[in-house]
C-alpha cells in the first residue's frame, strides 16, 4: 500500500471540508479529531422521562407560583404516524418584568437539576427554552416572559403516543 492510498482513503472519511483543505494543502499536517458526542443517558433513565414528566406541581414551580393556572391543552397528528403531540400552555398574569426575570432564572436552573438541556437566548423576549428526552420520549419546554403584557407563558411540547380517537384533524382540544 502506498501513502497516496492512505490519503485517498482518509479523504473519503473526512468531513468535505477537510477534504478539501487536505486536497488544496497536501503540504499541510492535518489532524482532525472526532467530534465529542454529547454526554449519554442510560437506557433507564430515558426510559424514566415520560410524556408527562412535568406535571401541574413542575409547572408551578416553573412560574413560580404555589398552584399552576388551569393549562389549554391541545393535540396534533404527527404527519405520516399513528402518533399524537400534545402541548399544554400555562397563562400567568400580572407579572412585572424584574418578577419574570427572577423567574426565568429559577426556572433554568431547576430544569438543569432535572438534567434538561436549557438555551437563554439573550436577545429578544425575555424567555428560558428546553428539551429532555428522545424520540417519542422528547418534551420540549418554552417559559417566556411578555413584559408589554406583563404575563408568562409556560408552553410544553411532548409526543404522547397514539392520537386520542377523537382527534380527526390536525388540532384538537382534548385534555
């Protein structure tokens, strides 16, 4: 086997961007380390992360309160699946904006606990995004702050398995 043949076949593994910089610079020593994959859950404790792991309790503490408002919970078919996504939204009034920026801050750092992914953006609405979980077992989160309004939203996304029978077009209120 000739080096030129190890090259070739290292270029093909590469990501193209390398590829080509390895073909434009052969003169250049390159050495590309694999991309660190980010920190794996068990088995069990993806199987523990349920549909409806944040419950009413979890969505009180998110907004901060004692009791979480009454959420509007609605449902929609996953396009081409037997499948069925169910999102609540929580609806809290009268919040200042210094209160809702305590809030989002408590509400990140609990989600962390609880081993979510957690992204503050810091431009634009006040607002702490999330997700935990895969596939079926994915829950997506969304706490945002509208201070024009003075109000907090909690919103949560989650895959529930089969779409209840009811359900017959793409939006349904079904709790």
């Amino acid at each position: 086997m000739r080096s030129t043949d190890v090259v070739r076949d290292d270029e093909q593994r590469l990501d193209p961007f390398w590829a080509t910089v390895r073909r434009r610079h052969p003169d250049a020593d390159l050495i590309v380390l694999p991309a660190e994959a980010p920190p794996e859950r068990s088995a069990a404790e993806v199987a523990t992360v349920r549909p409806d792991a944040l419950s009413e309790r979890s969505a009180a503490q998110l907004l901060g309160e004692r009791e979480a408002p009454t959420p509007h919970v609605s449902w929609s078919k996953l396009p081409g699946h037997d499948l069925a996504r169910r999102e609540r939204i929580w609806t809290l009034d009268g919040i200042t904006d210094s209160d809702a920026r305590e809030r989002l801050t408590a509400a990140s750092a609990w989600l962390r606990e609880r081993g979510w992914t957690v992204a503050v953006p810091p431009t634009g609405m006040p607002r702490v995004a999330g997700h935990i979980g895969r596939g079926p077992a994915r829950q997506d989160v969304l706490l945002l702050a509208v201070p024009d309004r003075q109000r907090l939203v909690l919103r949560l996304r989650s895959v529930a398995g089969e779409a209840p029978t009811a359900l017959d077009s793409s939006r349904g209120d079904e709790s």
